[in-house]
C-alpha cells in the first residue's frame, strides 16, 4: 500500500473509489498523507479567500431546468481542437504527482485515457514524457510549459514531448512567482521526488527545493514575444493558461496562441482575485464576439457535475480539475483518477436530462439565470484554526532519511 523514497510515503493503491461525490475525498487523502504534502496540494494562497470563492462563486449561477423537452439518454462525448474525448472533463496540469502515488503520472495520464479525457502533464512532472508514452500509448494529452529563462531547456521540452506523441501545449502565464501559500510555509515543504526534466536537465534538481524555489528559477519576465517563440518552435496547438480579463485573452491570441484556459491556479496565486467562473461569461463574449470561434478551457473549484455544466454553459468548451484528481490518484491510483471522472459525468448527465440537454453542444446552449442569494460562508479547511490537530497514521509517517526530506527552505 506505501513505498517509500528517502523516507517520504507514496501511496500504491490500485481501486475504484467508492464515494457520493468529491468533497468526501479530502478527508481520506489525510490520512496517508504527509502533512506537507497534504496541505501543499490542498491549500490557496494567503487567506484563502480566492480559493474558497473558486467553488462557491457557482453559486452566483443557476442552471434552469427545463420541462416536456422529449429527450433521454444524454451523451457526453465532444470534440476539442480535432480531438474525440468522451467527456468535457479536463485533468490540469500539476506539479509532482509522485506526492500522491508511486506511479505518478504514468497512472494519472492511464486513469484519463480510460475515462476518454484530456490530460495535462506538468513541466514539473516526476515521470518522463517517454515512460509516460511507453506505459500509456497514443492517448490525448498537452504538456504544460513553465518557461525557464534557459531558452535551450524551454526547446528540449517541447521537442521532447512532441516526440513522445503529447498533442498540444498550454503556456502557463499566471505563476511568475509562487502566490504566498502560508500551509507550505508552516510545513517546510519542498517537493520530495525528483522532477523528470529537471534530473534530464540539471542533474537531480527539484527534488529537496521549495515551491518558491522552483519559481525563482523559471522566468517572471514572460510576453507576447514568448508566446511567439513557442509557435515558432511548435507546429502543435498551443493554449495560453491563466487567462482572467478578455484583454490578455486577445493578447495571447494576438500572438498566435490557439485558445486560452481561465485559470488563476486554483486560488494558489493572488488571493483576491476574483473567481474564475465569475471571469468566464465576459471573456468568452469578448473574444468570441463576430462569431469569432476561440477554443476555451475552464478551470478553478469545479467539485460538482452542476459546476461543469454552469462553466459549459458559460463559455467553455472544456472544464479542468485540479486538487479532485490527485486526491483521486492518492485513494485508487489510475482507476481513483477514472472514478474522480466518473463522479462528475455521473452528476452531470443527471443535470443534462432535467435541462432537457442531449449533447455537450446543447449543455453550451443551456438557460442559465444570475439571482443574488445571501452568501454560504465556510471556514475554509486548510486555515490555521482547522489544521491542527493532524491524524497520525502508520502510513503518512515518514521513514528512512524523512528529516532530509522536509528540511528545505521556507518560501520567503
Ligand atoms: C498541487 C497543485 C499543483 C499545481 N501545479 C501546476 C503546474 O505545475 N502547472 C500549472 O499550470 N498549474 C498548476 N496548478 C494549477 C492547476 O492546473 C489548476 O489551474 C487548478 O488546480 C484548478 O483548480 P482546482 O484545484 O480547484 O480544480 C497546480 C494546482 C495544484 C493544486
């Protein structure tokens, strides 16, 4: 059920998860989980406040149900950027997932491809985009780049991904430096396996650094021109990532990206920003204005099959998961990632009937109305006053050289 690197638990579980949805999972991942790594994946930035407001903003949003509409049998099946997918779920890309599974992204990019969805696979990944090839085979995936201010790196990773049949790119541009995430702080948490690029690269670097760390180490300084570069070394679709204003949308695609995610990082970055779902409906009117066709993802808070529809609804062509997924890869491996999928199409095909929606190109059509409620306020899980006291189990103890591994720097 663990292995152990330098001490640091990694789970090997290989099952189907058994849940009534996905806000049950972060309670289990606890307790086998290092406290670092628990709360390095599950906290926000500062106060939390974008974080929490990910989730809860949907509820600015309601889905009108529709009556005597003659249909059964919803489909989930939709196309994005030439791609077949069988459902309008996206994993997003993140950091390290050897924090939650042995078998890193080998078994998050085989849990998506068993589900029929897109998986985005971080530049900070703990598996090659060679095994992953090898373990998985022709599957859809886009690597995500971190641009490194050494141009000869930024090549080497695009030209090793296309190599290794990933289909398209993301440039993440929201992430210059790390948001202020005060649970990394008060954990010491540095990322405790290697990172694959970085071991091809430099020779072992990542492992042993912080979050703040890996950031100094990559470029703050990243413009249209980066944008152009990319398209100059890249014949692949690229998506510029971290997208909050229609006018850095049309930046990008002035610069030749071919579509843009609405992300702000999963609330880890600038904490009061606003919600990602509050952001979307604009920005898809702006940039899709004159019938213009730009291919849009979606991201931030999504933890219900409703939250996919609203964000379709809404503007995206694709909805991404973060935190869901990984906790998913920590409780079932592979086949916890296809349930994590699984959880959210169960709900949303529920929504797709009672809306009188037969296909995800109808869900893009659907009523949507915009009543004000008075706010739902919850104190988020990973404040200060919540994380103690943490459960001690046998399996989220670290063992071996464990001091090592959680002695690193702290994020100032
Ligand atoms: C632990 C963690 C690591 C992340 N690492 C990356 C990354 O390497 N690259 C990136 O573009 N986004 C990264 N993100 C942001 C996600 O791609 C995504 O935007 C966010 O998680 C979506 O919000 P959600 O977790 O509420 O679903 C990370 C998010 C988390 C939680």
């Amino acid at each position: 059920m663990t292995v152990y690197y330098k001490g640091f638990p990694q789970s090997t579980r290989e099952e189907k998860l058994k849940m009534t949805n996905l806000l049950e999972l972060p309670e289990k991942v606890k307790k086998i989980m290092p406290e670092g790594a628990y709360y390095y994946i599950a906290s926000g930035a500062e106060n939390e406040w974008t974080w929490r407001n990910n989730t809860q903003a949907f509820n600015h949003f309601q889905i009108v149900p529709r009556a005597l509409t003659n249909m059964q049998d919803p489909q989930l099946d939709t196309t994005f950027m030439g791609m077949n997918l069988k459902t309008p779920v996206m994993i997003c890309p993140i950091a390290c997932h050897g924090i939650a599974n042995a078998e890193a992204e080998i078994d998050t990019a085989k849990g998506a491809k068993a589900a029929g969805a897109l998986f985005g696979m971080s530049t900070y990944c703990n598996k090659s985009v060679q095994d992953v090839q090898k373990a998985v085979g022709k599957s859809h995936r886009f690597m995500q780049l971190y641009l490194s201010k050494d141009w000869d790196f930024n090549k080497m990773v695009i030209e090793e991904s296309e190599k290794a049949g990933f289909e398209g790119f993301y440039l993440t541009v929201d992430a210059l430096v790390s948001g202020y995430r005060e649970a990394n702080i008060r954990t010491n948490f540095t990322y405790p396996v290697p990172l694959a690029f970085f071991q091809e690269w430099t020779g072992g670097k990542g492992e042993g650094q912080s979050v703040a760390q890996m950031y100094a180490n990559s470029a703050q300084k990243i413009g249209p021109d980066d944008v152009r570069k990319i398209k100059e070394l890249t014949d692949l679709p690229l998506i510029v990532k971290g997208v909050k204003c229609a006018e850095d949308a049309y930046k990008a695609l002035g610069a030749g990206a071919d579509g843009i995610e609405v992300s702000n990082h999963g609330g880890r970055e600038v904490d009061g920003g606003p919600a990602t779902i509050d952001v979307l409906p604009g920005i898809a009117r702006e940039v899709r204005h004159a019938g213009r066709k730009v291919p849009i993802i979606f991201d931030g808070g999504v933890r219900r099959g409703s939250h996919v529809f609203k964000a379709l609804a809404l503007g995206a062509d694709l909805v991404g998961i973060g935190r869901p997924f990984l906790y998913g890869l920590a409780l079932g491996g592979a086949q916890g990632v296809q349930s994590v999928i699984e959880q959210l199409n169960k709900e949303l095909l529920i929504d797709m009937q009672l809306t009188g929606c037969k296909t995800i190109e109808d869900v893009k059509h659907a009523k949507i109305d915009h009543f004000t409620y008075s706010a739902d306020w919850g104190i988020s899980s990973t404040s200060k006053s919540v994380m103690p006291p943490y459960p001690v189990t046998e399996d989220n103890q670290l063992k071996g050289e464990a001091a090592d591994a959680v002695s690193g720097a702290s994020e100032h």
